[in-house]
C-alpha cells in the first residue's frame, strides 16, 4: 500500500549520502558519535549508517536512533537502530552529530487537502513554512534543531527545493549554516517522475565555498542568488555568479509590477474597446511585445476571451483606477509574461500595461533597461536562475523573477544601443554589439 509521500531510499543513494555524512564525523569524533533518521520508514538510511559504522570497526549499537509515525515500517526499521514510533516534528529529542533523513515530499496543496489542521499547527510552529510549502519544509528546520554544533546533515529532496519561492526562508537558513555539497540525483527514486537532490551541511565554522552539482562555489556567490532560486547555480560562470553577488539589481532602478491584479483585469475589461482616433491609451499585452516593439494593431490582441485588433482604454474610464492611470502615464518598458525568450519593448505615456504582462518603470532611461533585458546573456541568465535547466518551452516572467536580475550601472552604451534598436528591432549590427557588451560584463 503507497502512502502518501512514502518514498523509501534505494541502497544506492542511501550509500552515497551516509558515506558522505557519517565518515567525516567518524574522522573527527571516532566512534562517539550517535546518528538519527527522524523520518526513518523501514530504515534504508539508517541501515547504509550502520555500514559505515561497521566499515570502521565501530559496533552500531546506542549510536543509530529513529522516528517514525508508522509502527509497521518502525519494526523493519529496528533490525538498525533504536527505533521510537513517534512524530518527528512534535516529539522532544536531544541533538545528534549526524542527521540523515528523506522527509515526506508533500506538496502544500496535497498537504491542506490531506491534514489541514495539522497544516495550521505546523505553520505556527516553524517559521520556514511561507508561502506554498511543501511538507519537507519543516523537517529541514527541524534537521537543524537536531544537529549537534560541528555536526553534520544530510537530506534527499525533491529538486523543487532549490528552486521555488517558499524555499527563500530555507535558503536563507543555509547560508547562516555551512553548506557543503548539493549534488542532482535526477530520477533516483524510480517510483517517483520527480528529480531528487541531496542537500549537505555541517554545523561547524564556515567553509568559504560548497560544491554545488559537483562544482566548488562560493558561499558569496550563492547568496547573489534569488533566495529560493538556486537551482542553476552549477550552470552558472563565475562571472555571472560575481555579478549576481556585486551589481545592482534591476530592482533597485525599477519599479516592478504586474500589468493589473486579475481583479482590476476584470473591473477593466468592459472598458477595454476598440479605439479608433487619438485619445486614450493602447493596451499591450504579453502576445504585442516583441523585443524592442510592439505588434499592436498588428496582431490581434486576445483579453479575457475576446479577440480585439486595436484594443485601447479611454482616458475617463482608466481614472476609475489611479494606481493604473499613474502607470499608463508613466515612461516604462512592458516584458511579455509568457513568451519563449524574454521580450522587452520601452513604451511612452500612451500605453497601458496588460494584466499578462509586467511593467517597469525605471528611474533609469527605459532604452538602457529594455536593451539588458533582451540581450541574449540576460535572457540565458533569466532561464538559468528561474528555469532549471529547461531551455526549451515558454518563460514565465513576472516581477519578483525579474527584479532579481543585476543591472549595470554604466548605460552610456546600453541606452544608445537601445534607442538604435528601438527605431529599427532588426539592426543586426547593433544587436551583435548589445549581445556582446552584456556577454563582456558577465563574464
Ligand atoms: C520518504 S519516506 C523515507 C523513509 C526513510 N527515511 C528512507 O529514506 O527510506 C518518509 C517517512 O517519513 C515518515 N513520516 C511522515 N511524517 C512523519 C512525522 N511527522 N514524523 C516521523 N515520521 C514521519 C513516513 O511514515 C515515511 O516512513
């Protein structure tokens, strides 16, 4: 019978983490050491503990503990270890010099479907659990709680975990503590499609660097990072990791923001009309940006289920909304919300932003920010930070990805780049010149 985020380890990978947790701290502290699983199922991790206690010729007894809610995979569990059936994170427990652990992977919305109240409960309790956490959030701080100063952690979850919003807390967690590898297992659990990592970190002074996907990284580097986004950070060059850590970011010249909330799309769209003359503002969605124009009145324009050509909004109806009104009046650049690259296009005070589409206002000029944001090293930038290693499909660009992106502070260059594209989008010349420019400042 499968329940729900019971995944138990295969020896392989049981192996390989044990290995990596468990001799170091034989190294420094010989056979006095004690080691928990607080999630420990029928005990694969716990098991690949006592071989590498055995490996060393120090006997596993009074040295390897577990937790597990589930009596029957407790008793399993029991030919390794001192096993108590109980709940890891409510039970009181002393810290431990090692913790190994592979926590039920429960996304948040499984999670309050399943157990809403014990949802609640948990929220209160670990101060990680932000946004849509996944049930593995909590047994990571609780990890924490468990591990002995010196001692090491290490745990298998789901590759989501290094690149989700509700990971930023834990990130933040990880750089305060001392990472020391993050390897890709991929596939490793054949009965689950998702791609598992593992995570490892000793309680102990700072190293300056980790191996992340095999590669030595500094720890400055990762905290340039997207809190919560680390997941490229093996793809990335140290250049661009160097300027991720140093320069300034997007945000801080800019002003983000979504095109509307998908309530004001709605209020708005009984207003949106064909507009014929002078007057008004266009709307531009996501579908009429390309990089350094629009396609409006090119291009149909699809908004919440109509089709319009030359769609518009007058200039009495978007007073009903002050906040837009002040946006559409503004000098800004619209970046498509979904498109397969980033596409940027730098609009004057007679646009309105659509809701699918993100609108910056710079307090820098627009022709310096829309030409970072479609130069080809930004955009593989932008897929590298915030889509895995997903290279093909469609972006999802929004604001809080965006405003994460580091923005140079010499424009001289970019802004002339800019204004030559935006009066003609297909200057080869001066793309090639754009291309290498931000490909220079990366590197
Ligand atoms: C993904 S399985 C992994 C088991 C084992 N650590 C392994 O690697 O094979 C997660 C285990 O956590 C247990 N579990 C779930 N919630 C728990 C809790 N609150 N306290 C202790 N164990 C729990 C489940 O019963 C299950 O055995």
């Amino acid at each position: 019978v499968s329940r729900p985020g019971v995944v138990y380890t295969p020896p392989d990978v049981a192996e390989r983490l044990a290995r990596e947790v468990i001799d170091p701290m034989i190294a420094a502290r010989g056979g006095a050491i004690r080691v928990i699983d607080p999630a420990c199922g029928e005990g694969a991790l716990l098991a690949a503990a006592a071989r590498r206690l055995a490996a060393h010729g120090i006997p596993a007894e009074g040295r390897l503990f577990g937790l597990d809610v589930d009596p029957a995979a407790a008793s399993v569990a029991r030919r390794w270890a001192e096993v108590t059936v109980a709940d890891a994170l409510w039970t009181d427990l002393p810290k431990f010099d090692a913790v190994l652990m592979n926590p039920p992977w429960i996304d948040a919305e499984a999670h309050a479907r399943l157990d809403p109240i014990g949802r609640a409960r948990i929220r209160a309790r670990f101060r990680c659990t932000r946004g849509n956490w996944d049930l593995f959030v909590p047994f990571i701080e609780r990890a924490w709680e468990l591990t002995h100063p010196g001692g090491r952690t290490g745990i298998l979850l789901p590759e989501r975990a290094i690149s989700s919003d509700y990971m930023a807390e834990v990130h933040r967690g990880w750089l305060e503590r001392h990472p020391i590898a993050c390897w890709r297992l991929g596939q490793a659990f054949p009965t689950v499609s998702v791609d598992a990592i593992a995570w490892i970190e000793v309680d102990a002074p700072p190293p300056t660097s980790m191996a992340f996907d095999g590669r030595p990284i500094e720890l400055g580097g990762l905290s340039g990072l997207p809190p919560g986004h680390w997941g490229g950070a093996g793809a990335l060059s140290d250049g661009a990791l160097r300027r991720l850590a140093t320069a300034t970011k997007l945000g801080r010249v800019a002003t983000l923001s979504d095109g509307a909330s998908t309530t004001e799309a709605y209020q708005l769209a009984e207003k949106v009309t064909e507009v014929s003359g002078e007057g008004g503002f266009r709307l531009v969605n996501t579908g009429t940006i390309d990089p350094f124009r629009t396609t409006w009145g090119q291009r149909p324009t699809r908004y919440l289920g109509r089709t319009l050509h030359r769609p518009g909004v007058s200039a009495e109806d978007l007073a009903a909304f002050p906040r837009r009104l002040q946006q559409a009046r503004s000098q800004k650049v619209l970046v498509a919300g979904l498109s397969r690259r980033l596409e940027a296009v730098a609009v004057g005070g007679d646009v309105l932003c659509g809701k699918s589409a993100v609108c910056v206002v710079p307090t820098v000029p627009p022709d310096a920010v829309a030409a970072v944001l479609n130069s080809g090293p930004i955009d593989e930038l932008y897929r590298r930070l915030f889509s895995g290693h997903g290279f093909g499909g469609s972006l999802h660009v929004g604001p809080r990805q965006l405003e994460h992106l580091p923005f140079p502070d010499d424009l001289s260059a970019l802004a002339t780049l800019g204004a030559s594209l935006a009066r003609d989008p297909d200057d080869r010349i001066a793309w090639r010149q754009l291309n290498r420019w931000m490909s220079d400042w990366l590197s």
